[in-house]
C-alpha cells in the first residue's frame, strides 16, 4: 500500500484525529507523514501546546513521522498552507494525500475544476471588488449548485489541497469526518471538535473523553496580549505594507485603530469590515508579532523539519530534494539564508509559546521524538 501525507494542526490531538489515521491505515496506506503546524495555526491563533506535546499524542496513535509545517506557512491563506504542505508531502515520498471531509472527493475536484475556469476566476475578482471576503466571493461566484459544499466547514482548504496535489503529483483522499464537523459546539460521543476540546480546557471543565492528552500548561493568546500590542503600537506604516495579508491599504487602518483601542478584541473588531474575515485580521495581528511578511510567504518551503518518528519507521526520514533538519544544532546552519529567515520565525514562535505557558522549550536541544 502507498505512503499517505497529512497536514494537520492537531490542536489538541483528539479522538476524531485518531479515527482518521485508523481509517486511512485500514483503507488507504501503510505508512502516515503527518505535516503539522507548529507553536501556531491557521486561524490566527496560538496553538494549545507545544508541538512535541502534539507530536508525541500523534506517534502514539497512529502516525508514523511528524514534521513541521513552518509558521510562515501554517499562518497563512488556505491557499499557501495548502501549497506547501502538499509539496512537503511530495518531497517525503506521499503517493496520497488525505484529510477529512464532509464530502466526497468527486464532488471537490468539482469545484476545484469549476475553479480554473477563467469566467468563475473573473465573477471571484469582481465579488471581491464589491467588497466580498474570499469565501463568500468563491460561493456567489460557483452559483447555487455548489453553494452548500463551498460554505461547509473546511471544504475551502480541501479544495485547495486538491489543486495543490494536482502540481506535485499527489492524489487526494477525502475521508468522511466521524461524529462532528471541524468547528461544532457540541460533541457526539466520544468524539468532539478541537474547538470544543479548547474551549473547556479554557474552563476548567472535563475534557479527558475526547482526547488522550493531558494538557497541563495551556497556551493562550492572551498570555502574550501585551507583546502584540506593543508591536502593534510602534511599528510603522511601511512595515506594516510589506507583512502578509496585507493590501489596499490595509496597513492605514491597522496602524489608526492600533493607536487608537488597548486590546486584541476591540482591535481585531475595529480593523474587520465586510471585506475580510476575522480569520484574515487574526492572521494580519500574528504577522505583526512574528515579522512575516508577504516575500517569506511567495517563498517556497525551502527545508523539512522532522519533529518525531517510529522508531521502526526511520527510514522515512528521507526527502527528494530539500534539505532535511532532524538535529537543528547541526542543521540550522546548513541552511541558506532564506530558510533560515524562515526557520527564524519559528524560532520566535517557539519563545511565545514559551512565555505564554510559562515554560521553557529549547529548539536547538530538545531533539528528535522516538516512540
């Protein structure tokens, strides 16, 4: 049976992540490469723990390598996320590519075909100039027939990652989700949301049914309001033109309502309008606090991080053609000095990550996970 790549957030690794990796062992693949974002995720936001935590939950239940999706990526549009995660896929040898879904595969490549037509290209860009955000602007401009599938949770990124497999040779595998959708405020069974499962660690409230981690130090963005309200009181116009997510002169609104509000919350709410999704505000501000900028996203992922392995299963640590970093102590500077840009953003990452749980994590002697 072919290799299967994953890209994944596991925030926290749950029970519905484990059903996934079951399912694709049982139908699809006999070795899983789980790509997964590290210290922070594609929402905008802090990841709950720390990715050796997550790493170690993933081996233990059914994954065979983890690597890291770098930060610059994993906070980014669903279309660079799913980009390079896909190409670190390709690189590590994954003949398939499978993520959850509440639909099946033929009717996602669907819309990604209807996608590349240049009459549905041109009806996105002239949503968006009226005002749409991308996802309301994608759905009018796909028509009723796809409108359900569009706004389901997620299904945007699948799409992508079928338009991405398509460049590197890669074919995608939808599994239909069990119990919850990504997002759900409710559980069913043992199943939950990594949504939910955050939200009642943020409470104090039960949350071992759903998950085989024990998340002692929480992260929260909140444990680190005040250095991102510093960073976003004193930069500058020009800095702040040249970071991802920003455009039409977005950075004059962040730069007047920053001044102007002294939280996250009333900050992120004064800069959204119609036009762009909290998501993408939430992106923007993580921008702000890490440096990245658009020229790091353009960048294609220029190394492979392994973050843990089956101790079985080392011969996976093998790539086509990008340089692999298992030991960071040797291999940070192997790299160029682009990747190392790059590597550099994690780095930081790592220390809020840090600061935010009162921690202390050391990328450059914490080693490679074996299980």
């Amino acid at each position: 049976m072919p290799r299967a790549g994953v890209i994944c957030e596991f925030n926290p690794f749950h029970n519905g992540h484990k059903f996934l990796l079951e399912k694709i062992k049982e139908q699809y693949a006999d070795e899983i490469v789980c790509i997964m974002s590290g210290s922070f995720v594609q929402r905008g936001d802090i990841a709950i723990t720390d990715k050796y935590e997550r790493t170690l939950a993933a081996l233990k239940n059914g994954a065979d390598m983890v690597v890291e999706l770098p930060t610059v990526y994993a906070v980014a549009s669903a279309q660079i996320f799913a980009e390079n995660g896909v190409r670190l896929a390709a690189e590590l040898g994954c003949e398939l590519l499978c993520f959850g879904a509440e639909n099946s595969i033929e009717e996602l490549k669907e819309i990604a075909d209807a996608l590349q037509s240049p009459e549905v290209q041109a009806r996105i860009a002239d949503n968006m100039k009226q005002g749409a955000y991308y996802p309301q602007a994608v759905s009018d401009a796909l028509g009723e027939a796809f409108a359900d599938i569009i706004n389901k949770p997620n299904n945007i990124l699948a799409i992508e990652y079928i338009k991405a497999c398509r460049k590197y040779g890669v074919t995608p595998v939808a599994v239909t989700r069990k119990g919850t959708a990504h997002d759900d405020d409710k559980p069913c069974g043992d199943i939950a949301s990594a949504s939910f499962i955050r939200s009642q660690i943020s409470s104090g409230d039960p949350y071992s049914a759903y998950t085989s981690m024990t998340i002692e130090h929480p992260a929260f963005l909140s444990g680190i309001e005040p250095i991102l309200l510093f960073q976003l009181k004193t930069i500058d116009k020009d800095e702040l033109a040249i970071l991802a997510d920003v455009s039409e002169g977005l950075e004059n609104r962040i730069y007047d309502v920053a001044l102007n509000y002294n939280s996250i919350k009333e900050i992120s709410e004064q800069i959204k309008t119609k036009r762009y999704t909290m998501a993408r505000i939430r992106r923007i501000l993580i921008a702000v606090l890490l440096g990245i900028t658009r020229e790091m996203q353009a960048t294609p992922v220029p190394y492979i991080r392994v973050l843990g392995v089956k101790r079985d299963r080392q011969a996976l640590i093998r790539s086509k053609e990008l340089p692999l970093l298992v030991d960071v102590r040797r291999g940070y500077d192997t790299l160029d000095i682009s990747a190392k840009e790059i590597f550099n953003i994690d780095l930081k990452a790592t220390e809020l990550m840090n600061i935010s749980r009162k921690t202390t994590v050391n990328e450059f002697s914490h080693g490679l996970i074996k299980v």
